[in-house]
C-alpha cells in the first residue's frame, strides 16, 4: 500500500460545494453531505453500505435529469428517462459524466479502434497518404459499402450453416438425414422434404444426383408441397433447406431469439476466419495502399506501443500532423496502462476494468471543465504497478477544474484524495449512513472499519498446503501465450497473477478447457430479470411455497407474486410505474399492497406467525432462524458463507451491486467436494474487511477437499495462497511467460517480477 502523499495536491478553501439533503435512496438514512467542487472525493465502505446509492442513484441521476430538463420536449421524449431520487433537496449540481464498469459490449463491428475513434484517424491518414490511395475515408472503413469486404461484410469472419452436421447423407430423408431438430422429419416444416413429390424420401440422401441434390437445398420456382400440422392440411411454395435456414437462422439477429434457440442453432454453425480478406474486414483496394509497407489492417492489427513508434516516423507535411494526431490519442491509451491492446480488437472481448479505463481516454483529450466526473471502482482489474497510472489520470481530470467522484476500495487510491466520505457503519439495513468525512490521513486514524484497514500491512502464510496431485496445461499458445506447459498443483489455493494483458485469464481459460468439469464462477451476467430476488435465484422459492401451501392448505401458486397470489393493482411488483410520456416517469409504492407485492388474501395466511411477505422481507440471518427445511438452510448458510447474510430474501437483485451479484452467483455452487474451482478476480467489488472473509471461504473450500484457482491482483489473497503462477513481465507482446512459480514466501525474493516486488512494498 503506498504511502500518503507528503501534501495534497490542488487543496484550497473553497466555498462552493454539491449538497444533498436527506438522501433516501436504496438504503440511504436521512443522508446529508456537503461535497466539495474541484476536488478528488472518493467513496468507501463495505460492499452494500450505501456508496453507489449516493455517487451513482443519487448524485449521477439527479445531474442527468436535469440536464435532459434544458432540452426541448421533442428531445427529451428521445432521451433516457431518468426519475427523481429521494432526497429532499440536490443543490449546485454540475454536469456529470458517468464512467462506469458495465461492459462496453457494442455489436461484433465495434472494435478498440472504433470506439476510441483513432481508427477514424487512421481512415484519414491512409485517404491523404496511402499508395496507390484507395479514396476517401470511408474507403478504409469495414462498416462502410465502400470499404468492407464484400464475402463477410466487413466482420473478418464468416458464419455458414455445417451442412456435415445438418445432414446425415447416409441416411435417407424419411429416416431422419435432416439433424436439425425445426426441419426434421415429422415436424411440419420436415414434411417439406419427405413430401416433396421431386425427391425420394427413402434414397440415402449420399444417392441424390446433382439435380435432387440442388432441389433439396434451394428448391425451384413454382414448386409446391402439401404438409400436415395441428391447423390442417394445406399446400405451400417448396423452400429449400438451405434457403429456410438462412432465412430464419442467418438473416435473422439470433441475439433476439431464445438462449435455448440460440444454443441450438450454434451447435450447427461452423464460423471462421474469412477466407477473403483474412480477416482484415476490408476489400481488395483498401488492403493494397500501403504507408511504410503497412496496410490499413496491419496497424489496427499492431500493439499500441508499437502502433506509435511507427506512427512517428511519418513526416511528410501533409500526413505528419495527422499521425501525430493519432499518436496523441495512442500516447493515452499507453498511459492508462492499455498499450498492449490493438485497435482491432473487438470491444465485446475486453475486461469490465479494461472497457472503463478506455471510455475515460476520451474524456482526457477533453477541454470541458466544470464537470463532475464520477467513477466506479476503476482500478478493478489493475495491477497494484498499474494503479499509479489511474490516479494521475484522476489527478489531471481534477487539474483541469473538474470535480472527481471515485467509489473505491483500493488504499492506493483512496490515499491520492482530497476529501473520503466512508459509509457504513455495515451493509444493507446496517449502512446507509455516513460514518466518516475528511482526509485520507484523518480516515487512517478515525477508527472506522476503512480507517483501520487502511493502516495495515499485509502478512505472507508461513505455512502452506502440500499438494495433493497436479493438474498441467500442456503447450498453450493461445493469444499471447508462449507455448506454456505449467503445473497447478491440485488441493490447495493456486493465485495466478501478473499485470493487465499478461496472459493470466487466457493461462486459467486453456486450464479450464483442459479441465472441462471445473467449476468456474467468473464476471459474466447472473441473468437477472426485474422480478429476480435472492429467494428465487438460489432456488429457495419453490420449497417456501410448498411449506406454505402444505401448513395452510392453498395452492402453491398463490404464494407467488409471479402467478395467482400477485397483487392485482401492480402485477406484483410492489411498486407502480407511472410513464408521463414528455414528463420524469414516476415511481410509486403500490397504494394496494403497500408494496408487499401480494393480494390480501394471500397475506392473511401464516406459517408461524408469518406472512410469505414477512419472509421475504427476512434477512438471510433472520430467515435462517425461521425455517427448518435442511435444503432452505443449506441454501442460506451458502449466503452467510459469501458474506450476503445481511440481503432480504426478496431484495430486487437489480439492487445489487457487482460484488454482491458476483458472490451470490459463487454462493449456489458451493459445498462440493473433490472438486476443482476457478474464479476470475473474486475481491473486485470488495472492501478492505471484505476480503478476509473471501480468504477465509477459499481456504474452506480447499479444507473440503477442493482445488481453487484465481486470477488475482489483490496482494491480500496472494499472500495468503499456497501457490502463485505469476505472468509477465508485462502485457501484450511482452508477455506470455510464467517469470514465477512458488509460495507467496519465495515470491517476496523472485526478480523480475512486478508482483513481487509490489508484495514486497505491501508487506513493510
């Protein structure tokens, strides 16, 4: 952990300040602040004690609204609609610019280079000084006509159906040759074929001439066909098979259809690199004007790092200023500590921390001031060598006149603040309120939960597990990988570590592919819905609601506010949605149920005195006092081991922030044995205090005879595991290797490695 800065820079009296009065958002009590404009103000507390509910549900919202405000209805109605926090009063809001961790997503056009827009410089500097020139910009763009390749529309990659796995030629029609479950034989539109009077339904389809074989899959004009179904008999154009599974599969946004349709028709694609451009989404024209011997697509394809230095050798006196253009935009990237990106990289692969710190590069070459920037936890994902790069990049957006909100757990950056608001004093019902307001050095001494966390060293285990067996990949290449063979050793705590781009995650992904019944809890989505609630996501829904339907004698259903027992005034919500079209949509707590959700009848009947409401609104601690069904308390003790006991069991997941969804999502794939267990950056999202408890859930799950790998960057959980893979020496190109294998102890001596030598700093 660094030490506190000898000064901090940019204090001084200021009179002007953001003031929330009586903040009641989420869990907030009664909250009143006073924050001062032109400063670093970062955040804290535990996970679910109220940070977000200040920075981002009531701040961020209420500065949005307004701001829509100025515009015209017209624009407005075309807006985000965004509704009044509860607080009674918001005062000397500025402009704020939301910088957050969802991911970047975008479609499969949307690459690093695009969504930074140096890619669009690049366009330009190729249209001024590429040979022979293509034409203008959009001549090198993949989502222009112009530019794109016409075999795969500029995506690099095609997706055809395998016709292989769709037919079984050495089956006939009749006996099933068609594998795709929609077209086969039987269902409606099977019939199709087996009743097509120009093909043979029982001839191996291996049989069919040139001619029958072409009928089957693009048919011909004017053909038709009688099939049966559940509306009749009737008589319809012939399509063929290749034709209507285009059609319906390939032309058609499978993002739209079901997850079970999508899976399906996945397994009968075959995808792969486009054998017309190779790749580089552009046409023949595009790819042959060269700059240095270098097409458009060799550079978007080169490491950042190295893009530059190629860039500033152009001197030409037209080109020049443009390529120093995008050398400038580069030179932020670098700075971020994402240099070892390439521009055509698409931005649905990157990292949550990866996607935040490349929206805020943008931002840097901005000169607006007077803004209110606000971050969520953007060292997530940073290596502790790394975080240094944030905070100067947070300490220039201040420089500039802006106003900085950082919610935060890291002590590197909380340090670097001018002012700290810590929540708390606990989580859910236990937070809410502010606990500590002042300087990181006053925080250090203010004897709150943060303050002595933040005064802590680290200690390195004395004593390590021995291994029980070993788990190996063997000649891994992928991305950066350098043809890697490592050993994990098997029950104990692996930590496999190095700084962003090193090559960790893809290490643990070849692992898990070579290990496919790991259990692996990783970043991505719980697929939560608006009605999703701790009860229903652990599956302790079903059996609350046979329990009361058994001791009342009810129905099941009528325990559900997803079915008969649902309030009928908010559908079982709890709450009412009120669209004003042109006015702030309003939100209201259902005047019927009182926002318990349930019809009254359905109320008035108990199990023990209680409601189904009254459990729902227990929390995991209270509901593990009530009920003695073994599956609900086992499902509940999993909550309180991942630290979630103080959540209501009928809490919106939507309210959740990313820690708490990602522990709830490790709390319904625990108690196994014998098992393997990999997890992806399991402290992101957790306070200080937090991650001991996250420590001490490893090393019971290794206890019960489990192996558990992570990928990791805090130095607390390194500390503590048995055995570290640490990557590097650093990203990209420069990266691929194992520089360490040992225990935490050896790590504190190993040179060459950044982890080391920030383990070393941390434990002084």
């Amino acid at each position: 952990m660094s030490a506190f800065p000898p000064s901090v820079g940019g204090m001084s009296q200021s009179s002007e300040y953001l003031t929330i009065t009586g903040a009641g958002e989420n869990n907030l009590k009664d909250v009143t602040l006073r924050i001062p404009k032109g400063r670093l103000t970062v955040f804290t507390g535990v996970s679910g004690s109220g940070k977000s509910s200040v920075v981002f549900d009531t701040i961020a919202v209420e500065s949005q609204r307004q701001l829509n405000e100025t515009f015209t209805w017209f624009v407005r109605n075309r807006l985000p609609k965004y509704e009044r926090p509860h607080a009674e009063a918001l005062e000397d809001l500025t402009p704020a610019i939301v910088v957050d961790q969802r991911p970047v997503g975008g479609h499969s056009r949307s690459t690093v280079g695009t969504m930074t827009d140096v890619y669009s410089v690049l366009r330009v500097l190729f249209s001024r000084h590429g040979t022979p020139s293509a034409g203008p910009a959009t001549a090198y763009s993949f989502n222009d006509p112009s530019g794109m390749c016409r075999a795969c529309d500029g995506l690099g990659r095609t997706v055809r159906p395998d016709w292989d796995r769709i037919l079984d030629a050495d089956r006939s029609l009749a006996e099933g040759a068609v594998r795709f479950p929609p077209f086969a034989a039987g269902s409606w539109q099977g019939q199709a074929y087996t009743n097509s009077d120009e093909l043979d339904p029982h001839k191996p389809v291996r049989e069919f001439t040139a001619v029958e074989r072409e009928f089957l899959m693009r048919g011909r004009p004017g053909s038709k066909v009688t099939v049966n179904g559940t509306g009749g008999t009737w008589t319809t154009e012939y399509e063929g098979l290749a034709d209507r599974f285009e059609r319906l599969y390939l032309k058609r946004d499978l993002a739209g259809m079901s997850q079970r349709t999508q899976d399906m028709v996945r397994e009968f694609l075959a995808e792969g690199v486009c054998p017309a451009c190779r790749g580089a989404r552009l046409n023949e024209a595009a790819l042959a004007s060269r700059i240095g011997g270098r097409s458009i697509a060799d550079c978007a394809g080169m490491q950042v790092t190295d893009l530059i230095a190629v860039l500033r050798e152009i001197d030409d006196p037209v080109a020049g200023p443009i390529a120093m253009a995008a050398v400038a935009a580069l030179e932020r990237i670098e700075t971020i500590g994402l240099g070892y990106l390439s521009l055509d990289r698409g931005t649905s692969t990157l990292s949550g921390g990866e996607g935040q710190r490349l929206k805020t590069v943008r931002h840097l070459g901005s000169s607006l001031t007077g803004m209110t920037y606000i971050f969520d936890e953007p060292s997530v994902g940073l290596h502790p060598r790394d975080v240094h790069r944030l905070g100067e990049l947070l300490l220039r957006l201040r420089d500039k006149g802006n106003t900085v909100l950082v919610v935060e757990h890291d002590p590197d950056v909380i340090v670097l603040a001018d002012h700290v608001v810590d929540m708390g004093p606990g989580a859910g019902a236990e937070g809410g309120r502010v606990v500590f307001e002042g300087t990181p050095r006053e925080l250090a001494v203010s004897g709150t939960l943060t303050g002595r966390c933040l005064g802590r060293r680290t200690t390195v285990k004395d004593a390590v597990r021995e291994a029980v067996g070993e788990l190996w990949v063997k000649g891994a290449d992928r991305h950066n990988l350098r043809e890697l063979t490592v050993r994990f050793p098997a029950g104990v705590l692996t930590a496999v570590t190095g700084v962003a781009g090193s090559g960790k995650s893809t290490l643990v992904a070849e692992f898990t592919a070579a290990h496919s019944d790991a259990v692996v809890v990783d970043q991505s989505s719980i697929g939560i819905s608006a009605r999703s609630t701790p009860a229903t996501y652990l599956g302790i829904m079903d059996t609350v609601r046979k329990i009361f339907a058994r001791e009342t004698g009810a129905e099941p259903g009528l325990f559900s506010f997803n079915s008969d027992g649902a309030c009928g005034t908010c559908g079982g919500r709890g709450i009412m949605y009120t669209d004003l079209a042109f006015m702030d949509p309003v939100t209201t707590t259902c005047p019927a149920c009182e926002g318990r959700r349930f019809k009254d009848e359905v109320l008035r009947l108990t199990v023990g005195g209680r409601s189904v409401a009254d459990v729902l609104a227990m929390t995991a601690d209270e509901a593990l006092d009530f009920f003695q069904d073994m599956g609900v308390r086992r499902r509940l003790r999993a909550l309180r081991d991942v630290g979630l006991t103080y959540l209501t069991l009928g809490q919106p997941l939507s309210t959740l922030s990313g820690g708490e969804r990602q522990r709830i999502k490790l709390a319904t794939r625990l108690h196994r044995k014998g098992v393997v267990y990999v997890l992806d950056e399991p402290t992101t999202g957790l306070h200080m205090a937090d991650v001991d408890g996250l420590v001490g859930l490893l090393d019971r799950l290794v206890d019960a005879g489990n192996t558990v790998v992570v990928v990791e960057h805090n130095l607390d959980v390194v500390a503590r595991a048995d055995w570290v893979i640490d990557l590097g020496p650093d990203g990209g190109r420069d990266g691929g290797r194992v520089v360490f294998e040992g225990t935490p102890a050896e790590l504190l001596a190993a040179e060459g490695s950044f982890t080391g030598e920030h383990l070393r700093r941390a434990v002084r």
